[in-house]
C-alpha cells in the first residue's frame, strides 16, 4: 500500500513534471480508466457466475430438445437455445403440411 508521505511525493513530482494545469485532466483520465476496469472485472465476474451455475429442470429439458432438434448446444446459454429452438419451430410451421400417407 501507498502510505500519505508516499502518496504527496508522487503528486508534487507530477506537478513538477505535468505542470498545474495537466494534473486535473490526469487525474480525470485516470479515474476514467480505473471505472472501466472496475466495470469489466464486474461484468467478467457475471459471465463467470453464468458458466458455473447449474442447469435446473427446466433448462435440461431446453438443452435435451435442443439436441433432439439437432441444433449444436456448444458454448450456447439456455436463452440462445430457447431462441434457436423457436426459429426452427417458426421455419417449420412455413413448410406446407405433408398428407398423410404421403
């Protein structure tokens, strides 16, 4: 950690580099940064909760149905699933109907 003596050496160093003017649009920029780190290890986080949670019930029977259909479920979360499964059941219900016995 930076202790307070630290800390004020590094900032009259910056002010005898960058000069008074620099030091506010600096600081900005770098709170800037720091906020999208933050917002991309929050996000990265998430995603990594998503990957790691269980399937239920529910989402199996998604996944089964899915491979019945015989759409690739690689890599795909349940909603991507749902989605592909009801384009294909919407292109589906296009094709004019076979008689029977045909």
């Amino acid at each position: 950690m930076i202790g307070t003596p630290e800390l004020i050496l590094i900032l009259i160093a910056a002010l005898f580099l960058f000069g008074p003017d620099k030091l506010p649009e600096m600081a900005r920029s770098l709170g800037k940064a720091a906020g999208e780190f933050k917002k991309a290890q929050i996000e990265a986080e998430h995603e990594l909760k998503k990957i790691d949670k269980p399937l239920n019930e529910q989402d199996i029977k998604v996944h089964n149905l899915a491979i019945e259909m015989g759409i690739d479920v690689k890599g795909k979360t349940i909603e991507q699933l749902v989605e592909e499964i009801r384009s294909k059941v919407k292109s589906s219900e296009m094709l004019p109907a076979k008689p029977a016995g045909a």
